[in-house]
C-alpha cells in the first residue's frame, strides 16, 4: 500500500519499522552484543512509543481523507440533485407546455364535437336535439322576462315526392338552399 501513495500506509511502515528496530537492537543488548546505556536500556519503550506516534499520525491522516472524501462526495451528491432537478424543472416545463396544447386541443375538439351533436350535417341548422334543450330555455327566459314568445315550424310540401322524382342528390340541394333563405331571412337572436 506504501507504494501506491497511501500516505497512512507509510506513517504505519515507519512506525512498525522503528518498533522492529528497535526490538532488534534490544536483542544485541540482551545477547551482550551491544553496551548498556539509557538508550539501550529504554529501546522498547521508545520504539513502542514512536509506533504508537505514527500510528497516531496515520489514523489521524486517514480520518482527514475520509472527511475530506465525504466533503466531495456531499458536493458532488449537492451537485448532482441540483443538475436533477434542473432537468426536472425543464421536463416539468416541457410536459406542462405539451399539457396545455393538448388540453387546448381536446377543448376545442369537444366544442367542435358538442356542435356536430346538435347540427345537421347537411343543411348546418340545428338539430332536434338543440331544438328541445333550446326551447326548454327559451320559453323559461320568455317567462322570467316577460316576452312573447314564436315558434315557426317548416315544412316543405311533397318533399319525399321530389326526391322520388329528381333523386336525393337534389332533394338535398333544395334542403340546402331552404336553411339559406330561413338563415338570411332571420334575426340575430333567433334561433334556427
């Protein structure tokens, strides 16, 4: 691990080398190889108090890149939430925008829709389906405001004879041209 730039790895190595040292000249003055001195006398101890310095220096070292690998990690983890919810906030505004053009869309569809229930596909007058809920209405507003009231109903004579005769080609057209006259005949608000 020395080798690879572990700085605690090396405080350990001399730390544990000075012990070994030290244990080794405490053996060449057991074995009278060496004299008797304080120094001699008192090895052990301080090998074993310059292990246990190390080791201190070491521990204390790899707390220091612990702590300061947590700092990164916590950066790099702020970072990353804030870049997450960047992206998060652009999706989010992105979806909204695609929200609001498809509800507008469906909005208008359903208009378009509601107006195809209550029209005639060929003559574009209102059906009987918008005659009842209209009427219902206007006759109760007739009655609130205390105004008359007109119904006119149409109908055009021998009708299935001329489509018998000319064909439903034509006896379309003639509806069609009918609902012209009746539409430029009346008045905003009549209704039709």
């Amino acid at each position: 691990l020395s080798f690879k730039g572990n700085s605690s790895a090396r405080l350990i190595l001399i730390g544990a080398s000075s012990f070994l040292i030290s244990i080794v000249i405490y053996i060449l003055y057991s074995f009278n190889i060496l004299p008797s001195n304080e120094f001699t006398d008192n090895i052990l101890i301080c090998g074993n108090i310059i292990d246990i310095l190390f080791s201190s220096f070491a521990l204390s070292n790899k707390i220091n890149i612990l702590r300061e690998e947590k700092e990164v990690a916590q950066m790099e983890a702020i970072f990353q939430a804030n870049e997450n919810q960047r992206i998060l906030s652009e999706q989010n505004v992105v979806l909204e925008s695609i929200v609001k053009d498809r509800t507008k869309d469906l909005i208008e569809s359903n208009k378009k829709l509601e107006q195809l229930s209550v029209t005639d596909a060929l003559t574009g007058l209102f059906n009987r389906r918008y005659f009842e809920s209209a009427s219902k209405s206007e006759f109760e507003k007739s009655i609130n405001e205390r105004q008359y009231l007109s119904i006119i109903m149409i109908d055009l004579d021998n009708f299935k004879k001329i489509n018998d005769v000319y064909g439903h080609q034509f006896g379309d057209e003639v509806l069609i041209k009918t609902a012209k006259v009746v539409l430029e005949t009346v008045k905003i608000p009549d209704i039709v």
